[in-house]
C-alpha cells in the first residue's frame, strides 16, 4: 500500500469519524429540544417523532464528511469544487425541506400514504432524493450546463 493511499484511507476514516461526532451532535439535540417524554407503567421513554429536516440533517452529510475529511489528509484541489458543489445541493434539498416543512407537509408521509410504503422505505427514499439533487448538482457544475446554453 503506497504511502497516498494510506493518506487516502486515513482522511475518508476521519471523515467518517467526523460525520459519527455530527450524528451525536444532531441526536443530543433532538433529545433535548425536540424528543416527547412518556411515563410507561412507572419508567419514562423518549420518543423522537420523525422529522424530513433532521432526517436530512444527519443523513445529508455523510458524503460531504467523508470527502471533507479526505480533504484534509490529501489537500487535493479537487476536493474543494466537489465538497461546494456537495454543500450547496445539501443546502437546496435542505431549504426545500424546510419550505415544505413549514408549509405542513412531510415527504415521508405524502410517500407512505401515496405508494402505502413503511416509514423506514420512506425515510429512506427521502435522503436518495437529496442525494440526487446533491449529485445532479454536482454534474451541472462539473459540465457547466449553464453556460453550454448561453
């Protein structure tokens, strides 16, 4: 194993301990701000209801923590442009959930009762739907689409 590779190992494993302390973070704070409290035959329970935005919020950045932290090993330029392109269709799919959000409307539950899927599948459809976003901008930043049609 070349001494980059190792460099390159090192950074995504950072990154992934990275996106690990940002998981943490966003738990702690919908344990404490967002979470309902029930008392079950003398023993409190903490429910967190599911939520797109702190769904998104945790799951969103996965990709960008682990090219991040590649990043930070490697100092390759490229990472850069890409970690942008990355945070700027995360913030996209993100303000879109919000405005839905605000708006009263969930994308997990218009999935669940429109196609009669469980919460899990749903959930999970979310996050592949602001992954597209998150990639289809990175495509049309690396092609330049916009400026092909100038």
């Amino acid at each position: 194993m070349s001494r980059l590779s190792r460099l390159d190992a090192a950074g995504v494993l950072f990154g992934l301990l990275m996106y690990f302390i940002w998981i943490l973070m966003i738990f702690l704070i919908q344990s404490f701000f967002f979470a309902e409290k029930y008392v079950i035959q003398g023993a409190s329970v903490i429910k967190i209801p599911p939520n797109d935005v702190f769904i998104w919020l945790s799951d969103g950045l996965l990709v960008f923590y682990l090219i991040l932290g590649h990043h930070i090993f490697t100092k390759k330029a490229s990472d850069v442009r890409i970690l942008r392109n990355l945070f700027l269709g995360f913030g996209v799919w993100l303000s879109f959930l919000l405005i839905l959000s605000l708006f009263g409307f969930s994308i997990s539950a218009i999935l669940q009762q429109s196609f009669e899927l469980g919460q899990t599948v749903s959930t999970s459809a979310n996050v592949l739907m602001g992954y597209l976003v998150m990639f289809a901008i990175c495509l049309i930043k690396h092609y330049g689409v916009f400026e092909v049609l100038r």
